[in-house]
C-alpha cells in the first residue's frame, strides 16, 4: 500500500465538476462587484481591471481550497460537508487575496466594508452554488 501526500488526501477527482461550479460562482460574483465600480465600457477596453479585481481572490481560493479540504471525498460527498468546507475555504481565500491585494495592488485598497462585502458575499453565492448542484443531482 502506498501512503497519499497530503494533497492526493484532499483532493478527489469526482469534485471537478464543484470546482468547476465554485470557480464559476466566484467569478461572476467578483465581475459582478467590478461591475459596481467601472463601467462595462472601461472592462472591455481594459480587461486588467476585472483582472487586477478578481485575481487575489482566485488565487486566494485555488490555494485554500484544497488545503482546508473543499474538493475532498467528504466535500462532494452531500452538502452539509459540503457548503461547510466551501465557507471555511473561502475565509481562507479572503485573507489570502486581501494580503495580495494590499501587498500587490496597495492602490486599490481593502478597507473593512470592502473585507465584508467580500467575506459574506462569496459566502452566500458558494452557499447558494453549493446547495443548488446537490439539489439538481
């Protein structure tokens, strides 16, 4: 028998179409809240905004959702371990793209409203996600 690194542990492949779903979710979530500050005119003639936006965050969730166990065999096992490890993941994420974004981006900032809004609203919409896909199985 041969012993599972730590990632081979919390990573299942039957997960990929959550993945999918999650990374889905949180980007349109964060297009949606870049949307709120720029116009859809100044996003398409400069794309590096959505870019500059969305990017810690993405970061931030492709490494803490495999840490914290999001795409494990008990994260795409129901959603009551499910929506749980998202949540867990995603307060992860928020720390880590906050800390890129103030060390990479300090011009744009991240203030506790915007920490917030950004906390609870990728909450909701991984929630929401989440809950969806096992009640559409």
């Amino acid at each position: 028998m041969t012993e599972q690194s730590f990632l081979e542990r919390r990573i299942d492949a039957s997960t990929w179409p959550i993945a999918v779903g999650d990374i889905t979710a949180l980007l349109a979530f964060l297009l949606v809240g870049t949307l709120e500050h720029w116009p859809l005119d100044a996003l398409l003639a400069d794309p590096l905004i959505y870019v500059y936006a969305a990017g810690p965050f993405v970061l931030g969730w492709i490494i803490a959702a495999p840490l914290v166990g999001a795409y494990s065999p008990g994260g795409g096992s129901a959603p009551n371990s499910s929506i749980p490890l998202a949540l867990r993941s995603w307060i992860l994420a928020v720390l880590i793209g906050l800390g890129v974004r103030i060390v990479a981006l300090p011009a744009r900032g991240a203030d506790l409203t915007f920490a917030t809004v950004i906390l609870l609203g990728g909450a909701i919409v991984l929630s929401v996600w989440r809950y969806l896909y096992f009640k559409l199985q």
